[in-house]
C-alpha cells in the first residue's frame, strides 16, 4: 500500500499519530554512500580483506545510529539486538584492522 501503512498478514502498522520515520530508506542511503566511498578506495587499499573490514566498522557505525530512532525492543543495556550485534561487528572490523596493519608493517619492515 501506498506510503508503507499497509502490511500482509500479521504485521502490523504504526498506531495513527504516531511517528515512523523511514529507516530502511535512511539504511538504503547509507549502504550507498557506503558503497561509493568503498568503490573510491578499492585501489588504495594494503592488503587482503581490508575494505571488507573497513565495511564491517563504517556498516556497524551506520546500523548502531539508526537503531535508535527505530521501535525495536530493547534488549540489554538500553541496547537493541542490532545494536549489540554492530557493537560486535565495529570491534571486530578494527581488530582486524589493526591486526593486519601491523602484520603488513611488520613483514614491510622486515623485505627491508
């Protein structure tokens, strides 16, 4: 239906008067612009695996940001379920960044 108030069976809308902002589309957008930056740097990048962690830390960012303006339940900590799995998928991505960084480093320091 027109404006997303309608839903099949089993899922119900919004109440009437209350807000429902458009998050997948501010996700939509995001995952865009995420793309675009990712696609600008594919050739700059390091080492292997290096643009899929630096996705696994700016996606997470983006997920965790717009979990607070959705309806989901929280689930620990004032925390969605989303929002503890991007906490997750945030500090892995820079582990692994980190890692890998200085693993390249180290092999670069030592062909010298």
């Amino acid at each position: 239906e027109f404006l997303g108030m309608e839903y099949s069976k089993g899922i119900v809308p919004t109440a009437p008067g209350e807000l429902a902002l458009p998050t997948p589309l501010f996700e939509m957008g995001a995952g865009l612009l995420l793309f675009l930056f990712l696609w600008s740097i594919r050739k700059k990048t390091k080492y292997n695996g290096q643009l899929f962690y630096i996705y696994l830390v700016i996606s997470g960012i983006f997920r965790f940001t717009v979990e607070f303006i959705r309806k989901n339940p929280k689930v620990i900590f004032g925390l969605s379920q989303a929002q503890l799995i991007s906490l997750g998928m945030i500090v892995i991505g820079i582990s692994l960044l980190i890692f890998f960084k200085n693993r390249t480093e180290k092999a670069f320091t030592n062909k010298s």
